[in-house]
C-alpha cells in the first residue's frame, strides 16, 4: 500500500530483520566451532567431518545461501539508510556533545558494521575460500578415507598472534554492534514493549557479550595451546 | 546574583542563501537570574550600540510552552538541562567566563532562514498530511462521556506534550523526525476518536515524514534525552508497529 515499501520504516524493518537472522547464524556458527576445544586427533576428525558435513549437506546449502542474502541484504539497505541519514543533515554541528545523550555504539553503528565487513571479508577469504577453492591439506581417516583438514588450517591460521588479535579486536566490534543492534532491531519492529524492556535489555547485553566472547575463546584457546 | 561575562561564537547568517559563518562577540552586564533568551536580548542591545546588526532568533511564549525557541548550546539542543527550553534555561547553569557555541537546528528539512531562526513548516506539513481528526467536534463534550481508562488518557496526554520544538530532530544523528511524528501519531491512536483514520493517519504522516527529506530512526534514543519535554521513544515504537500492521494486513 502507498509507499509502504519505499518507506524509511519498512527499509529498518528489513536491516533489524536481516540482524536478527544473523544473530542465529552467529548462534550456529558458534555451536560448531565449539567443536576446536575438542584436543588431539579426536577433535580433528570430529571437526572436519563437520566441516564436510556443513560443505555437502543440502539443507545446510539451502540456508548459507539465505544466510548470504542476509547479508548482502543487510549491508545494502544500512548503508542506503546511512547515506539517507548523511543527506538529511549536509550542514554539521561545530560543537557536538553525543555522549550526554546516547550511547557510543548506537551512534557509531555503520563504522561497526564496516569493520566487521572488513572482517567478513579476510575471515571467508582464510578459510571458506580456501576450503572451496584453495590447496588444502587433507586428514587420513582410519577407514582409509582423506577429508579436507580445515582443523589444521584453523589451528596454525591461530598461530600468527597478529591474526589472532586481529579475531579478538573484531569480536569487540561484534559486541558493540550487538549491544545496539539487538535492542534496536526489537524497538524497529515494535515490540519492545514497556513491561518487557528490561527483560530485552537484559537479553541483549547477554548476546551482546556471549557471543563474541565464546567466539574470541576459541583463537585465544588454540593460540595458547599451540604456542 | 554577581556580574557574569560570557564570549559567545555564534552562527551567523544572512539569508538562506548565504553560506553563513560564526561570529565571536564578548558580552557583559549580566546576571544569574537571566534566562538563556534574556541573556541574547542583553548581547542584541550590545551590538545594537555597536551598530553591528542583531542576532535574529525565534521566541514567543517565553515560558517553555509554545515550541518556538531553539539554539544547539554547546551541542546540546536547548542547552545542557534536561527537560527544559532554552527560554527556561538560566544563566546561573553557566560559569563566569564561559564560552558558548550557539547554533541553529541542522537539517534539511529545517532550512536556515536567517543566524538562529530555522524553517520549521515541514513540521506544519506533516500534521496538515493527517495529524487531525477530520470531523466536526462541535462543543466540548460532556466529561465522561467516551470512558477512556486513566493510564490510556495520561499516555495520550504525554504524547500530547509536545511543543514541536524540533529539538528531536536537531539532535538526532540522523536528523529524523521520529519522535515529533510518533507522538503526534500517538495522541489521536491511543484515544476512540482517534480511530476511525488510525491506517490512514499514520500512513500520511510517515510518507510525509520521508518526503521532507528527515532521516531514518535508529533507535540511539538521543532524542528523549534531549526533548523538553521528554517525550519517550515508547511513542516511536508504538507507530512504527502501527505503520507496519495497517500496510500488512491491507
């Protein structure tokens, strides 16, 4: 109906819609790398098993494709609204004073999302792009069967301390990200409630925090173990 | 009460077509009890003697009720206090010698017209797009004739509040409208006369909203914390919902 979906609303629904989605990719991609504290041969095998299971699996092919499309979705409708946002305003303030009335992360919201990005890019690049497409080295099963080793890619890739830190530095931007981007995708599409804003407060810093530090663990875990 | 001296950088200019620049002005003779309004009137009478042409700014009520005064003071919109007008805003918030960036409202949809005064009509335009109830309400009703439960009626009446400052809009990153339109929105939907042009009203008015050009909500809640009359971001929430069941269900 009329503008509907042309409208500013619509266009935030879309963005807190799509954020939302891939905070429960985070969620599964979280549950599978958990996988990595698993010591010695046993965890290898296990994790790349998965590995191929996550690369073969139709269902699982079906939703990265989804998962793709949220991103891209994301990305380009935050950043038509970001460009939106900077043609509203084309004069700026001398003297701006944003923190005695928001919050850092909500108003920094695209650098966040551009890091990340940038993240995105070298995190695919180390180790989707070199599981498709790249040389890799392969584990010999006991039944005589070779699969593709992303465990020893992973773990040596978590050997350069730089790469490392590099992880946990984009963790913190996936955190301050979350912090606001939850809270704000609830509000966007309206059911932030009053009787419920604590409770979606709370459940967003929890996100917000768990997510990201499980996730850093994991580098932290096999940097040091490896050392 | 003691003499106070202030060094002001304030915008200034011409028309809307000029590029406008800041201006520093030294004033003297003032004192704590003034009101942030006063205290420019003081400055205007200076310059006046100094044959240095006045700074235009908008005031009318004087009494933090009518919407009309503006001014970023420091980057905060109607100054440093909460829920308070820059009419209402005294001068003993302030420290002797302070210096003091004084500038208009910044956005599009608030062009500069001239130094401190801003076009604010696209806040008219937007309640002319269906802030209204259009029928004939004849005399003041009876009281209690539409019951209407205490907690929905003190929330219609917060939303109400609003003077449309545009303080919200001013210190918004984005330059959005949000919470002017929410609470306009809000104060007819949450009351039964209010019903009847519920879709429409709030389609109109968020179309209208987009097509003055204001920016996109993005929940920072800055502009509750700056509103003077701290209105809630519950009232954006709230017509964000309704915007989006009146177009998905038709």
């Amino acid at each position: 109906m009329n503008n509907y979906l042309t409208s500013t609303i619509f266009r935030k629904v879309l963005a807190s819609l799509s954020g939302l989605f891939l905070v429960t990719f985070l969620v599964g991609h979280l549950v599978g790398n958990l996988q990595l504290f698993i010591p010695g041969v046993q965890g290898q095998t296990q994790f790349n098993k998965y590995a191929l299971f996550m690369t073969t699996n139709p269902v699982v092919q079906a939703l990265s494709i989804i998962t793709y499309s949220a991103i891209l979705l994301h990305i380009f409708i935050t950043l038509f609204l970001v460009i939106q946002s900077r043609r509203a305003r084309p004069v700026g303030y001398a003297v701006s004073n944003g923190n005695d009335s928001s919050g850092w992360s909500s108003r920094n919201m695209a650098i966040l999302g551009t890091v990340l990005l940038f993240f995105l890019v070298i995190h695919l690049k180390s180790f989707w792009y070199k599981m498709h497409f790249g040389e890799m080295p392969y584990q010999y099963l006991s039944d005589g069967t070779k699969i593709k080793d992303l465990y020893q890619v992973t773990t040596s890739a978590f050997q350069n301390p730089f790469y490392t830190f590099f992880y946990v530095f984009c963790m913190g931007a996936l955190s301050l990200h979350l912090k606001h981007g939850v809270e704000s995708a609830i509000q966007t599409v309206g059911l932030r409630i009053p009787s419920y804003e604590k409770l979606f407060k709370y459940a967003a810093i929890a996100v917000a925090f768990s997510i990201p530090a499980i996730f850093a663990s994991i580098p932290v875990y096999l940097y040091f173990t490896n050392i | 009460m003691g003499d106070l001296q202030l060094t002001l950088k304030v915008w200034r200019q011409r028309s809307s077509s000029d590029k406008g620049k800041f201006e520093t002005y030294d004033v003297s003779g003032l004192n704590s009890h003034m009101s942030f309004l006063e205290m420019m009137d003081v400055l205007n009478e200076q310059l006046v003697g100094k044959d240095i042409e006045p700074i235009a700014f908008d005031h009318d009520c004087r009494e933090g009720i009518c919407g009309m005064c503006s001014m970023v003071i420091n980057g905060r919109a109607h100054g440093p206090l909460k829920g308070t007008t820059t009419c209402q805003l005294h001068m003993r918030h302030f420290k002797n010698e302070d210096t003091i960036t004084i500038e208009p409202w910044r956005a599009k949809a608030f062009p500069v017209v001239k130094d401190l005064v801003v076009d604010r009509s696209s806040f008219d335009r937007i309640i002319q797009s269906g802030g209204y109830v259009s029928v004939n309400t004849g005399s003041a009703p009876d009281g209690n004739a539409i019951p209407i439960p205490k907690e929905v009626a003190e929330e219609a009446f917060d939303a109400a509040a609003c003077i449309g400052c545009g303080a919200c809009v001013a210190t918004c990153k984005n330059a959005s409208a949000s919470l002017f339109v929410s609470a306009k929105v809000s104060q007819l939907a949450l009351l039964p006369q209010g019903q009847p042009e519920r879709k429409e009203r709030v389609n109109k008015m968020v179309s209208k909203m987009d097509e003055e050009g204001f920016g996109h909500c993005t929940n920072t809640g800055a502009c509750q914390a700056e509103c003077p009359k701290e209105i809630s971001i519950e009232y954006i929430r709230k017509m964000n919902l309704d915007y989006n069941l009146s177009n998905l269900k038709g």
